[in-house]
C-alpha cells in the first residue's frame, strides 16, 4: 500500500507541475504566426502565378476570336507597311486574396487584391 501510494504522490506531483507550459506558449504562438505569414506568401505567390496563365491564355483567345469586353482595352500601333494595322489587346483580371492571417494584408499595404494583365496581338479576321 505504501509504493502504491508513494507511486500515486509521484504521478499527482508531475500533473500538478507547471512549469514548462508558459514558456511553451510564448514559443508556439509566435510560431504559429510565422508559419501562416509563410503560408500566406505561398498561397499568393502561386494565385498570382495561376491568374497570370489564364489572363494571358484569354487574351491571345480573345485576339484570335474578336471576342472583346468592356474591360479589355485596345491598342492601335503606328506600323512601317502602310496596309497593315498593328492592334495588341490587353485584357485585366482582379481578384481578392485570401487572407489566412486575419487583417495582416491591410496592415501591411490596404487592399488584398491581385492584379494581372494579358497581352496579345490581335489578328486580322477574314
């Protein structure tokens, strides 16, 4: 009975240590801020990458077709052939960022947003 209850004193004595637990938490909550900065730049960084191959894949879509939207915007150049009419279309795409951090974005620079352009030279449509 006595090692039962000197077994018993031991285990109560290390449940009812805490030490070690402040010192944890001022580890892991910076850590954890750490890891969705990085995550957050991850996640932009390959959203930016992916808007820009699609926006630039409508735009030379769109200058093949003639498909042209309000957003587009057409530039006409000055070309050295007199009968031939240089015209690039530059198509625009924004979107929001999400935001795994909350209101760290708009801390840092205002508005959470991606902004892209694609950029394609129109062709002559028989």
């Amino acid at each position: 009975m006595k090692v039962l209850n000197k077994r018993i004193r031991i285990i109560r004595s290390y449940l009812a240590d805490e030490r070690g637990n402040v010192e944890s938490a001022m580890v892991i909550i910076p850590l954890l801020v750490l890891f969705l900065i990085g995550a957050q730049l991850i996640v932009t960084t390959n959203m930016r990458s992916l808007d820009m191959a699609i926006t630039q894949s409508h735009a030379s879509q769109q200058a093949i077709t003639g498909v042209l939207y309000a957003t587009d915007e057409v530039i006409d150049l000055n070309s050295p052939d007199a009968f031939e009419r240089i015209r690039i279309l530059v198509t625009h795409k924004s979107r929001a960022i999400p935001q795994l951090l909350p209101n760290f974005i708009s801390l840092m620079s205002g508005i959470p947003r991606i902004d892209v352009s694609g950029i394609a030279v129109m062709e002559k449509l028989p």
